[in-house]
C-alpha cells in the first residue's frame, strides 16, 4: 500500500492531480458532498520535504519557497543541491548547507511565532540580504551613500492622493477608454525574447490571449530546437509552466501560485483592471526610473497581494509587482511594461518585462492583432 501510495504521488507532482481527484470521490466521500480536488503536499510528492512548514505546501508553492531561499542568500539552487541545472542534478541528497538551510526555516517559524504573534515579520531576507552569511554591521560607505531603497511589501495608505478608482479610470482612459477596450475580446502578440544576461537568448515568442481571462505565453528558441520550448498558461480555472532544463518538464499551477496567473489573464484586459483584485488603496507617489508613478495595492484570493504602479503624467501602467505568500517571505514576481503603441484604438505596451525569483525574460513586440480567433488548444496543458 505505502509503495504504490507514494510512486503515485511522485506522479502527482507532475501534473496528474486528476488521478487523486477520482481517489477523493471513490468510497464513502462520492455519496457525500463533492470533495475539493486534493493536490499532493510537498512532503507527500518529494522524497526528503520535512521541515513543519514547507512539508505541507503544494508542489508549485514549494518551488516557489526554493526560489525564495535561493534570493534570499544570493544563491543558485546548485549552491544547496549538487549539479542542479544539469541532468545529474540530486535534489534528494541532503549537503551541509541544506541542513542548514531547513534548521534555519524552523527558526524563522519560532522567531515569527514567540516574538511576533505568528505575522510574518521576519524572513530569510531579513537577515541575510543577498549573502550566504548575514553582516553585522553597516558598512560605513552604504551609510554616507544614497539611502536603502527597498520598499515595503504592504503599502501604507497616504493622506492627499486620488482615490484609487480615479487612478484605474485614468488607466482605462489612456489606454483607449472603457468603450473600446469593452470591444477587445482577444489578441495575439509576437515578437522577440531575451533571457536574464542572454540566457534564453534568441527565442521568438507569442503571446495569446482571451477575454475574460486566458492568457498563454510561448517562448520558441528557432536556433535551439533541443531546449523545448517555454511555456505558461492559464485557462480561466488552472494553469500551467512548462520551462526548458526546469527540475519539473512542466507541472501544474496550484496553491496561491494560480491566483498570481489568473492576475495576469484578467490584466491583459486593462478594462477589468477595477475587479481583478479587492480592497484597493493609494500609497505614496514614487518613481520608477525618471517616472513619478502612482502606487496603488489590492488583494486577492489566497494571500495574493499585487501593487500596481502608474505613471503620473500619462495614467499608463508601468509596472505590476505580486506576491503570493510562503512561509520563509513572500514570493515575488514583477511584470514591466513600456513603449505603448496604439493598435486599432488600443495602446498596447510594445516592452514587457517579467521577472521572477529564478530568472527574467524581456520581450519586444513586433505586432499585435486583435479580436482574431484563437484555436482552445493553445490554453491547454502544452
Ligand atoms: C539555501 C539552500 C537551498 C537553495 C538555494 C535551494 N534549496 Fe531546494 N531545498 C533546500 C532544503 C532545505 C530542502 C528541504 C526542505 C524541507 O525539508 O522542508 C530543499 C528541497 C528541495 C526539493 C525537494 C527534493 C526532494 O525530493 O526531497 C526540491 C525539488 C528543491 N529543493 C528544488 C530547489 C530549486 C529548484 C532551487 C532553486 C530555485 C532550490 N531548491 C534552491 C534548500 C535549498
Ligand atoms: C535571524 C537571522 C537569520 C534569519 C532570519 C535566517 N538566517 Fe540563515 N543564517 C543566519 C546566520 C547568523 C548564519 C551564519 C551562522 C550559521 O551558519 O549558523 C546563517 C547561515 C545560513 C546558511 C549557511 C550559509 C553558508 O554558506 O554557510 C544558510 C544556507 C542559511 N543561513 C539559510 C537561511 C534560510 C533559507 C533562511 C530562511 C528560511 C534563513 N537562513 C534565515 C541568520 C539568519
């Protein structure tokens, strides 16, 4: 019973949750109420996941806490797992640092537990700042140079600003107004990618979308064929990410990881910008780059917490930050966007930037179409 139990859920891992769906309406549980689809834990899908916070994450928000550690402390995943990134990586093999790094991740629990009341106040960030070992004092240079840039996960509302409906309205505005973008029901976007220092370099992408909110991402590496290709998808109820030379050729989005690409499908129609997240509020302004932006927060389902930034003078939307919540700090992703173009009426931002805590994929559009016919297999599993 226990072998074929958890042979099963090493397949799970990989995208086969249907399978466990069937076993929670097998026996008793199928004459009751439906039972909602139970995804294998962490700990249940890999061989060597203990730690009592991260054990009992899904698949994808697990991965996501690895890429949290690795940022934290400026690392690789091979600096904690031998060859990772390679076909001979061991994720299973337990190195020194690892040990560490799980010791460290029960710390973090008591620390937020004992001296915060159970918020997340401290994360490894906190202390470890992009190194392996945390500094213990300032360094006298940082101190008489320009002041510490990082901004606050959660924005403090400010007195004096628009109320965050006027901003959105100014967005909706610019980009061709609530009549027009009530008429965009798809579009197909191509052109050109780059990957974080070349890496990925030289892929051709396309991005499709579908009103109200499918959205598929492509990455086609034409000189490369023997990478694969990139894929992310959402489909209006799950989604996927299929990434060449990724731990898993492809797995299945869950957990708070799906709100985050649900987020994405619906922005890709400036229209529903009012209702794809809840209890909007107005920071203060700040700038991005030479721009002097607009800062506006909302949440979402599961965690989900998205800032929104707006430039000033235009009402254009420069950049997107989410996070979703992990145990160890929250995991960010942050879309950006520029060189608006209008096509048919609508301005479409010709740059896109998406980065995340693993790499960064930087795209420039060639050409978009709009309401043409989009074939259903592109939104589904790649
Ligand atoms: C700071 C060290 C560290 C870094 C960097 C790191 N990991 Fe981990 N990894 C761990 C620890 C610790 C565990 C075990 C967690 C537990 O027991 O709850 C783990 C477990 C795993 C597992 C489960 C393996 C198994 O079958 O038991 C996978 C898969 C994994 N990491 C992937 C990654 C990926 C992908 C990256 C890079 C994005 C990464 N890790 C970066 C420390 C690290
Ligand atoms: C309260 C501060 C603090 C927090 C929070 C913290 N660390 Fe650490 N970490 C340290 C200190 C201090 C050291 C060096 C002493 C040691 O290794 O025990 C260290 C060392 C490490 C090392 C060994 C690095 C090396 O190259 O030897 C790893 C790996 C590590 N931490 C991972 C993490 C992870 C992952 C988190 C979040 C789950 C985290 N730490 C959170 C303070 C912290």
């Amino acid at each position: 019973m226990k072998l074929w139990w958890n042979q099963l859920m090493v397949a799970a891992a990989v995208g086969a949750a249907v399978l466990l769906i069937g076993f929670g309406l097998t026996g008793k549980a199928a004459a009751q109420a439906p039972v909602a689809p139970k995804v294998p834990t962490a700990g249940e899908a890999f061989k060597n996941v203990t730690t009592s916070t991260l054990k009992g994450l899904t698949v994808s928000d697990f991965l996501g806490s690895m890429g949290v550690m690795a940022a934290a402390l400026g690392f690789d995943c091979a600096d904690c797992h031998p060859s990772a990134g390679s076909d001979k990586a061991d994720w299973v093999f337990d190195t020194p640092r690892k040990r560490t790094a799980r010791r460290m991740v029960e710390m973090l629990a008591t620390i937020n537990r004992t001296s915060f009341g159970g918020a997340q106040m401290v994360t490894c960030w906190t202390c470890h700042h992009g190194r392996n070992l945390p500094a213990t004092s300032i360094a006298l240079d940082a101190l008489y140079s320009t002041p510490n840039e990082e901004k606050s996960d959660i924005v403090a509302v400010a007195e004096g600003q628009p109320s965050a409906t006027e901003i959105l309205d100014k967005y909706i505005a610019a980009v061709g107004g609530a009549q027009r973008l009530a008429g965009l029901t798809s579009y197909v976007a191509t052109g050109t990618s780059v990957g974080y220092e070349g890496l990925g370099g030289g892929g051709t992408f396309e991005i499709f979308a579908k009103a109200p909110n499918m959205r598929t991402t492509s990455i086609t590496f034409k000189d490369h064929p023997e990478r694969g290709d990139s894929i992310r998808t959402y489909n209006g109820r799950t989604g996927w990410v299929k990434s060449p030379r990724g731990l898993l050729p492809q797995f299945e989005l869950d957990g708070t990881d799906l709100e985050g690409a649900k987020l994405e499908a619906m922005m890709a129609f400036p229209g529903q910008v009012k209702t794809v997240l809840n209890n909007f509020r107005v920071g203060s302004t700040d700038n991005i780059g030479d721009r002097e932006v607009r800062v506006v927060q909302g949440t979402g389902a599961r965690g989900l917490l998205a800032t929104l930034y707006f430039d000033m003078q235009s009402g254009l939307l420069l950049r997107v930050v989410r996070f979703t919540p992990s145990p160890i700090g929250r995991v960010s992703i942050q879309m950006d966007y520029g060189d608006y173009r209008e096509v048919n009426g609508i301005k479409f931002p010709f740059k896109y930037t998406f980065s995340w805590l693993d790499g960064r994929d930087q795209f420039q559009l060639s050409g978009v179409q709009t309401n043409v016919a989009i074939d259903a297999v592109k939104f589904n599993k790649p």
